[in-house]
C-alpha cells in the first residue's frame, strides 16, 4: 500500500473509531483514555508487531506524539524508528523527547517506555478470536502519553524520551533495537521509568517491579500517598517479571530501570482471567482507578526529575 493511501485509510479509520466510544460516567476524569479505546478496539486485531494493524498503531500514536509537541530525534525525520527484526520483517518504535530546561541536567536522559504490540489473533478461536490488550498494554500506552502532555505544559530539567515499543511479546524486539541503536548517547540515560501492565486485582494500590534497586523508591512512595493507594513492591518473585519486560534491556545495559504497574501482587485466579486471553478489553476496567494510576505516574515521574544526583542507583 503507498503511503498516501495508508494515510488516507488512517484517517478515516481514526474518524470511525474516534466516534466509537464515549465515556457517560458522571465523575470527571483528569485524564483521556481514548488511547486505551483506540488501541484495544477489535479493528486494531491485538497489534502483534507484524501486523498491518500494528503499523496503522504506530500511525496513530505519531499523530498523538504531533499533536502533544513532542520532538523528534535528532537525525530522525519523523517520530520512527523503523528497523528489520531478525526474520526481516519491517517493524518500528515510536520515538519523540522534550529537553530539558535545567542547563547541565538536559544532558541527562530520562527514558518513559511502554510497548504498543499484543498478540494478535487467534485464527484456532471460535468466537471471539482478538487478543485486544487493554491492560497490556493499551493502558500503559495512554499513561505514557498522559505524561508527555504533562511535561509539554510543565517542561521537565532534565531531557525526557517517550519510547513507544514494538515487539515486547515477542522477546523484547523494540527495546531491545533501541538500546542498541539509541538516538542519544546510551551513558546518558540516567533512568528508565518502564510502564506495562498483566492486569489488576487491587483498585487501591500500585505495584513497581524493580524496587529495592534505585533512589526512586521514595516517589513511588509519596505519590502513592498523595492518591491515597497503597504501594506493592516486587509481586509474584517466583515470576522473575523484572526480566520480563521491556526495562530488563535497559538494565543490561547499565541504566537503572523499573516497571510501573496497576496494582496486584500474586497471579492469581482475577489476573489470570484476563493475563493474555482475548477478554482483555477495554469494558472491562475501572476508569475511575485507570484515572488514579496514571496520576501516580505522573508525579512518579515529576519526583524523579526533579532529583540532581550523580547516579539513580541505590548505594
Ligand atoms: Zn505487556
């Protein structure tokens, strides 16, 4: 398909899905969910990174990405980063920044990541055959881009990237591309704030994978006060889900890391139901929670930038 003609399919696509769906509830929310809505819709197909619906995503969150004022990297025309995984399938993360306003800490760079891939469908399916990926990782997605908006209105110290992954259920193909191919100096990442989701059974807590390792314990801590939510530490260990997401590449390389979930703390029967299963829709959260916990993380993240340390690691 020519690019024009992917454009215009976008777009029409974005008009019919834009319309899809609309929040009645009374409460009124700090934050737009209409990402999660988009990404998880059936048309998306659970965006497996090798899909056309996968590339059509990534459309969608560029305009997202132009639309908040995000940068684009330095020697980058756009907000891709397109590469060939190792079977040469074309395949791309979505890539944007503000800089930092705070002379020497703009050198440093934050890095927020969340993967856009799921699964895909299931052809062996009788009946519903998407895996839709709303809490993995549609949620995640939104979060992120709830925190750009934040930082285009609040400009951060230091440099901030979004990194939006392809391939994260596949073996980590994007972040693992990325820390190889970094648009910025890789000693320069001084963080990264990891955001991916297996599900949630407590709407009064937030779990981070990866406590214990950085200075950045204290803000978990105090914005889950500011929300009144409880703070989990390191669920499920037997699961070893530290090593089981995009952060671990990160980590690999040097840069300390975390990933910032929505509330559990074992694999048990009410994550499993939706844990990968093509019942993870986007009718079945609590948006008054989701509200919550993408505000944890935006004061999450405003904590850590605001630090002026040599190092995030913990001594
Ligand atoms: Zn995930």
């Amino acid at each position: 398909m020519s690019h024009k003609l992917k454009i215009i399919f976008f777009s029409l696509y974005c008009l019919i899905v834009g319309c899809n769906h609309e929040n009645n509830d009374k409460y009124s929310y700090r934050h737009s969910f209409q990402p999660i809505f988009t990404l998880s819709s059936d048309q998306m197909k659970g965006r497996k990174y090798d899909s056309f619906e996968a590339e059509i995503s990534s459309f969608y969150l560029s305009s997202q990405f132009e639309k908040i004022g995000l940068k684009k990297c330095p020697s980058y025309k756009n907000y891709f980063q397109n590469f060939l995984t190792d079977d040469s399938i074309r395949v791309r993360n979505v890539i944007g920044y503000f800089e930092g306003t705070n002379s020497i800490l703009k050198d440093e760079y934050i890095v927020i990541s969340a993967h856009y891939d799921h699964l895909g469908v299931d052809e062996n399916l009788k009946g519903d055959s998407i895996y839709n990926g709303a809490r993995d990782n549609a949620v995640g997605v939104c979060a992120l881009l709830e925190i750009a908006k934040y930082f285009s209105n609040n400009p951060p110290n230091h440099s901030i990237v979004f990194a939006l992954f392809t391939g994260e259920e596949f073996g980590y193909i994007g972040s693992d591309y990325f820390v190889h191919h970094p648009p910025f100096f890789l000693n320069k990442f001084v963080f990264n704030f990891n955001i991916d989701n297996i599900g949630y059974d407590d709407r009064n807590s937030i779990s981070i994978i990866g406590s214990g390792k950085t200075i950045a314990d204290k803000h978990f801590k105090s914005s889950c006060d500011s929300l009144k939510l409880a703070l989990i530490n390191n669920p499920c260990p037997e699961m070893r889900l530290f090593e089981k997401s995009d952060n671990f590449n990160f980590y690999q390389k040097g840069v300390p890391s975390i990933t910032f979930c929505m509330g559990f703390s074992s694999f048990n029967d009410s994550i499993k139901k939706y844990y990968h299963k093509v019942n993870d829709e986007y009718n079945t959260l609590d948006y008054f929670y989701i509200d919550k916990y993408i505000e944890t993380a935006i004061l999450s993240v405003e904590n850590i930038d605001s630090e002026y340390v040599n190092t995030y690691w913990k001594n």
